[in-house]
C-alpha cells in the first residue's frame, strides 16, 4: 500500500546511458558501478541488474550485507565490498562469491589462521585520503606479506580527495604514489590483477588509462560529481507526489510548529 502517494520514478535507461557514457569517458579502463548504500536509494538489485544487462562487468558495495543483497537478487558479477569486514563475517563473504578489502597488518592478522577457505582481497592504498589503508611503501609490505600467507591479492585500489577539483595537484601526488604501489608490486602471482582508481569526477576529468577499472557512483545516477557541469549526464530519479490539499493565507501569517 502506498497512501501517501509520494515516490521515486527510477529510469533504467537514463541510468544505463549514464554508465555507457561514463564508460566510454573511462575508456581503456572499464567501469565498476558502485551500487553501495542501495546503490545510493535507486535501489541496488535493480540497478545492478541494467548495468550487468549493458555488459558492466564490476560492482562495488561498501557493507558485507549490500552485497549479499545484490547477489540474492540473482546477480552473479564480481561484487568487491570497500569497507572493513570483521573475521567472523569472512565466511559469509566467501560463501557469496564477495572480494574483500585489506586494509592493515592487523586485519591480515585476524584472517591468516581462520581454518576457512577465505574470499579473495583487493588491497586499499592510502595515497591521500587518510581513511582505509596505509601509505604505498607500508601497503607494498602487506601485499607480499599476504600473498607469502597463501591469500589472493587480486587487485588493489586508491581513493582521490580532489578529483572535483580542476588541475588538482593533488590528484597528481596520489597518482604517482599509486604507480609507486603498482611498479613494485614485481610478478603477480595470480592470473589476474585489478587496479583501479578514480570515482566519478576522476572518471569525467582524468585520464584513467593506465588503470584496469574506475569506480563510478554518483555521476552514473545522473547527478554532477563537481561544481564543472556535464550535460551528458542524465537525471535518473524523479519525485513524484499527489497534492492533497492546497490553501491560500495572508501575506504574513505564519505556519506550523513554532510558528516558522
Ligand atoms: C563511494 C566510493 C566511490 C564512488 O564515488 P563517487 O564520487 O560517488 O563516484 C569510489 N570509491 C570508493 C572507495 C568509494 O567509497
């Protein structure tokens, strides 16, 4: 039942020409669509079924539970879950085909001697976000130190603090400490190995090109992920409501709680 009236129209094809676009922009690089927090209230198992319908071939969630979620709903794609997940929570995570993300020694401590077959990890690299992750040199010693562990490392990945903004200089220091990570990482032990890099602004107004994926969330909703416009962008939610009841009052009267 839905009395009230009031909902959101989500267009799939708005939000699929947004991820083509954006993909094309990206382009060597493909695009991970970043679904996270219900696929920021479009509703992530839907969403995720239109990209893997267009041929998106990665997701990203920030919780352990949006992507068992996405993968209930019938979506088998890589699903890589960007927070911090607890050692208790590693099985459910290999149970439904989730990558995890490894952040620090002491998570590394808390997962080597779980007697479970773990998921696999991507490793987050601080380059100047300060959030998850250590700095390049420190992440490079995890990584060898988790794959002499006997866990699959199958990509690593950064975060920019100013991808919005225009020429940030910024941007440039955490990529070169990135490509520091990546050129030390010596032979890959693994068939394959994903790198990937910038967010929505960074996919609009970087050259990502060096890197195997973007992460794209916001702009693939059709919403600016800087104050530098793009038109190629569409809206993809829409309001709508039913008015109940409209009434005139004079100029100066107040309304409501407070009188504001
Ligand atoms: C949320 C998030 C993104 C997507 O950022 P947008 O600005 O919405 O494109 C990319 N990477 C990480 C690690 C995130 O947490």
């Amino acid at each position: 039942m839905n009395s009230r009236k009031t909902f959101a129209l989500i267009d799939l094809s708005a939000y699929k020409q947004n991820l083509l676009y954006l993909s094309r922009k990206a382009f060597p690089a493909k695009l991970m669509a970043v679904v996270k927090a219900d696929a920021y209230g479009h509703g992530a198992v839907e969403l995720s079924k239109a990209a893997r319908d267009i041929g998106i071939e990665r997701l990203a969630v920030a919780f352990l539970e949006e992507g068992i979620k996405i993968r209930e709903g019938g979506v088998n794609l890589p699903i890589l879950v960007l927070n911090y997940v607890d050692r208790h929570e590693i099985p459910i995570a290999r149970k439904f085909g989730l990558t995890l993300t490894l952040c620090s020694f002491g998570q590394l401590e808390e997962i080597v001697d779980l007697e479970v077959p773990l998921p696999d990890f991507h490793i987050v690299v601080d380059t100047g976000m300060r959030r998850l992750g250590m700095e390049w040199e420190d992440s490079l010693r995890l990584y060898e130190s988790a794959v002499s562990k006997g866990i699959r490392i199958t990509g690593a990945y950064t975060h920019f603090a100013t991808a919005d903004e225009k020429e940030s200089e910024f941007v440039s220091e955490q990529k070169d400490s990135f490509d520091r990570f990546l050129a030390g990482l010596g032979e890959i032990p693994f068939g394959s190995f994903e790198s990937h890099i910038s967010n929505s602004a960074g996919t609009i107004f970087l050259d990502n090109s060096r890197y195997d994926y973007v992460r794209a969330g916001i702009a693939t909703y059709g919403l600016q992920p800087s104050i530098i416009v793009d038109n190629n962008l569409m809206p993809v939610l829409e309001w709508k409501t039913c008015i109940s009841y409209l009434k005139k009052i004079h100029a100066g009267y107040s309304v409501s709680y407070g009188r504001t």
